[in-house]
C-alpha cells in the first residue's frame, strides 16, 4: 500500500485531532498519583475526550481475531510495554511508572500520542530509561524530513538508546495514522539509515520509541492486549503524531 499524502484540508483535521488528543492526555497525566486505579483514569479520560468533543479510537477497537479492546485508554504499568487494559484493581504505587496512550478520532481522523509518567519517587535507573526514551523521541521526529528515509527515523532511535544497553521492543512499531490507526509506512524502533521508503511532504506519522531496561521481548497475556516484558523489567513508551512539511517536522500532538 502507498503512503497516505494528506491534502490541506485534512492536515488541517489532522492538527484539530492532534492538538485535542494532546489536552486530553496532558489532562490525564495531571492526575497520575499513587493510589489512583488505571480504571480511574480510563474513565478520567473518557469524560475528557468528550469535554474535548472526540472519540476514543481504542474502545472496541479490534484486529484479525482478538477481543474488543475494552478501555477508552491503554495505560500500562511497569513491565506492560503497550496496550495495558485499564482496571479497578491496578492502584498506582510511588515508584511505578505508567505509560498513558491516547488515540482519538474526529471528523473521521485519527490523533495518537502517549507518553510514560514517574509514579511518586522512582528509582534512579528507571527515571533514566524514561528520559533516554524520550530524547529518542525527539531525535526521530527530527529525522522526518523530506528526502529521508523511514529507517532514518528508526535508527535514530536505535543510535539513542543502544549504548544504554536497553531491549529494543520489535513486535511493535509506530507507523503512518490518518483514517485508520495504523497506516503505511510501519516504523520500527531500529534499522539502517537510508533504506525504507521515502518520506514526503503530506505524510503524517506517529512515531513511538518502546524501549526496555532488561529485554526487548515481550509476553502476551491471557486477555489477548497486555503486552509484558519477558523479564518483568520495566519499559518506557514516548509517542507522537508528527506531520511531515517542506522545512521542520512539525508535531501535531501538542496540547
Ligand atoms: N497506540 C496504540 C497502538 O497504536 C493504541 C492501540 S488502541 C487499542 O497500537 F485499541 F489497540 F488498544
Ligand atoms: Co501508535
């Protein structure tokens, strides 16, 4: 399939979804404490999307044969790397680390941005792996430029992280969003530069280092979503939706 290039008229629906899915995850992230339940967030979130007159593109979403996702959110604590189901029994502790993934639909386009928040004191190491996951962020959105290629984007965040000794996670990828959630390209978090294909002008792109402090590889649980680091280690996940232009990437996802 061709890489989606989005006309003004939907770079423009585009930043409306972005900028809406950015409020209501910098709302939520207001409310990360110790001693919340992930189930009240979901909902905190739920009553946000529709305060900022959007939809939750996760709630029922489903693909090939799993069950509906049931949550309006993924948050995932500690060593759930991605798609974290929401629940009353998962109350937050000083010390944990919770990614908080928002993706929300208007006038049919999709906005998809996430980000992980330190729970109260965290240990040193921890702290760090979120920070180095986020600087990797930054400088692969750096590489969405015209000319580049899409394993421009991917090694720069390998480059980041590698000399940390982190597990790159590679079941999951960021990838082009618009109309569907996931669109063409997929953008995984290592690869060599120049190869992959062309990035233009029109593109938009979410762009999501997942990044491990033991291994990169994952365990699916029972319920079919909850994507858990193998070793139990705890992983960070940093995520936004990044059109590119003529000149710098611009982010879309900025509240
Ligand atoms: N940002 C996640 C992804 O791109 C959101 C998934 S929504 C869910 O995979 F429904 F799958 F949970
Ligand atoms: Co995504």
């Amino acid at each position: 399939m061709p890489i989606p290039i989005k006309t003004p008229a939907e770079i423009e629906l585009m930043r409306q979804v972005c900028t809406r899915a950015a409020l209501v995850l910098q709302n939520l992230a207001a409310l990360v404490k110790p001693g919340i339940s992930t189930l009240d967030l979901d909902n905190a979130a739920r009553d946000f999307m529709s305060e900022a007159g959007v939809e939750s593109a996760c709630r029922h979403y489903t693909v090939g044969h799993l069950p509906r996702f049931p949550g309006y959110t993924c948050i995932s604590v500690n060593e759930t790397v991605v798609h974290g189901v929401p629940s009353r029994k998962r109350i937050l502790q000083s010390g944990d680390i919770v990614t908080l993934d928002v993706v929300v639909r208007r006038k049919s386009f999709i906005g998809d941005n996430a980000r992980t928040v330190l729970v109260g004191d965290v240990a040193p190491e921890v702290a760090t792996l979120c920070k180095v996951t986020e600087e990797a962020l930054y400088h692969a959105i750096d590489q969405a430029r015209p000319g580049n290629r899409v394993h421009d984007i991917s090694h720069a965040v390998e480059r980041h992280v590698r000399p940390h000794n982190y597990g790159i996670i590679d079941q999951y990828a960021g990838h082009g969003v618009g109309r569907g959630m996931h669109e063409d390209p997929q953008i995984p978090n290592e690869g060599a530069p120049g190869t992959g294909a062309l990035l233009r002008p029109g593109m938009t792109l979410a762009i999501e280092p997942m990044i491990a402090l033991g291994t990169g590889k994952l365990i699916v649980a029972a319920d079919r979503w909850t994507a858990n680091t193998r070793d139990g280690k705890p992983s960070a996940h940093y995520e936004h939706t990044v059109l590119v232009t003529d000149n710098e990437p611009e982010i879309l996802t900025r509240a």
